[in-house]
C-alpha cells in the first residue's frame, strides 16, 4: 500500500501487523551484552494482530483486547507501551497517544506476536506525526525493542544474525498453506534461552551455517527446517514432538517448532492436506489450531476515516 503524503494531517492509523515463523534457527552463542547470538531465516505468516493509533493530550494509554488469550499485559511490560515511549523519547512530538491492540497471535507462542504489534506500534506512530524519524531511527528503535522486532518491521523473508537483526532479505515462499497449532501455553523465550544454556548441548564455530544460495531454493528450505529449541522443549513438553511427528504423518512437507515455541507448524502443498491434518490435531490434542500460510509482506497500514 502507498504510504499517504507526510504532511497529510490524520486522526488515527490502523496497521495490521502479521506473525512470523523462523524456519532455520541456531543459537550461536551468548554475547557479553546478556543477548544470544542467532542465525536464523524468518518470514510472515498470515495471523495477524491490529494496532490502532490515536493522538492524545499526553501520555501514553494502552488498552488490549486480548480475546480468548490472557496474559498479556497491559502496561509498561507491553511492547507496544515500550515501543511508544521509545518512540516519544526520539520524536518529542507535544502530544501523547492512545494505542488499542487487538490480539489474534497466540501469547508465548513463538509466533512473534508481541515483537510484531511493538513494529507496528513504531510504523503507526511515525506516521500518525507526519514521520518525524527517519527510517535509519526506526530500525534502531526496533533492535532495541527486541531480536524479532527489526524483521516484523517489514515482514517477508530474511536471514537474520547477530541478534537477529541484521537483515538480507531473500525471495519469498509461495503462498502455500501452513498449519498452525498452539497447545494452550506459553514458552518464555528466557526460559527457552536459559534451558538451552544449561544443556550445553549445542555450540558452533561461527555464523556461516547457511547460504544465501540454499535459501532461494524452495526444495532444499524445506528439506532442511531447523530449530535449536527443539530438543530442549521437546524434552520438557512431549507433546509438541508429538504434534510435529502427527503433522508429518498427515502428510506435511515439513513441520517445526515456532522459535523458542510452543506452537509447531507444518506446511502443506494443498489446503485439503492442512486442513484434514487440523482436524485431526483437535482430536488428539488439547490444542488451538489455525489454518496459516506464507505472506509476501509483513504489514498493511490503513488510514480509518
């Protein structure tokens, strides 16, 4: 969508933001800043929270409807209410803002819900004020937010390192669907982190794991899923190897952990595979599912009248 004049004058912008999948990921190693190092290949799939904008006299006000999902929370802890302070402490502008969030992606899910509205939050803001930040300024607001936030930024695909965001954009998947399960509870990505450390089980020489090459190739993509996690939630939570091994048995082409979990996906060729294969997760297991694919593009931006 084009982006309207940046002297136009609004009242509010909704931004629909869209989830993630990471499919490679290896954890390289932690750095002194408390931060691991990661190598990883992300991109958009179609679950989707909205942020909706608003100016106000001052201050931030956050409200989120987080529908069947709790734990989200709903103050400074939030990444849309660090994102908008991030945002005010850069621009200055002389008003505050109102943020309404409506929650579709999973909490803890591995699906980047939070980084995602937190990206939304600084794209809404800047132009809600007329884009008084350069994007140069964003970006770094983004890498301050968070490891996934600079990514969901723009959505897509890309392989990311270091702490994930420095960014090559590669060719996206076509939009063949992906199955999404959830199974009810949340994985801190500190938790999944800190098990991963004390397992000791992983350590590699540097970050030329994979090529760019490989990563334009559909076949070999999918032939090569990876996810460090695994190991460690998979011994603490069965089950989600369990939904992975019923997903490749209904058929998939490939299925793994969502990042540092819980959901697992599993990518299909045709929508009749997927959504047999959902059915059958809610028969089996205490689950939420949903039908998903890949997107070309992470968010669009909508000015309501």
């Amino acid at each position: 969508m084009r982006s309207p004049d940046h002297k136009v004058q609004m009242d509010q912008v909704l931004v629909v933001v869209s989830g993630k999948v990471n499919l490679f990921l290896r954890v390289l190693e932690s750095c002194t800043s408390g931060y691991h190092l990661i190598e990883t290949f992300f991109h958009s799939v179609d679950i989707r929270d909205e942020v909706l904008v608003r100016k106000r006299t001052s201050g931030i006000h956050l409200t989120v409807e987080q529908g069947k999902y709790e734990g989200v929370p709903e103050g400074k802890e939030n990444f849309v209410y660090k994102a908008a302070e991030l945002f005010l402490q850069a621009a200055q502008p002389a008003e505050g803002v109102e943020i309404l969030v409506k929650k579709k992606i999973p909490v803890g899910a591995g699906l980047g819900g939070g980084s995602a509205d937190g990206a939304a939050t600084l794209r809404g803001l800047n132009l809600l004020f007329g884009n008084p930040l350069p994007e140069a300024t964003i970006y770094q607001l983004a890498g301050d937010l968070g490891s996934d936030v600079p990514f969901l930024l723009y959505g897509g695909a890309s392989l990311a390192w270091g702490r994930g965001n420095r960014l090559i954009p590669l060719k996206t998947l076509p939009p063949i669907p992906v199955g999404l399960c959830y199974p009810r509870f949340q994985v801190s990505s500190r938790w999944a982190y800190e098990m991963l450390d004390k397992s000791g089980e992983r350590r590699y020489p540097g970050t030329a794991l994979i090529t760019y090459e490989k990563l334009n190739q559909e076949e070999w993509i999918f032939s090569h899923l990876h996810n460090d996690f695994e190991d460690v939630l998979f011994h603490h939570h069965p089950e989600l190897k369990e939904i992975k091994e019923a997903f490749l048995g209904k058929g998939a082409v490939g299925s793994l952990l969502a990042g540092s979990g819980s959901s697992v996906f599993g990518i299909f060729r045709d929508r009749k595979g997927m959504v047999s294969a959902l059915e059958e997760m809610e028969k089996n297991f205490p689950v939420d599912v949903y039908e998903s694919g890949f997107l070309p593009h992470g968010m669009v931006i909508e000015i309501p009248m």
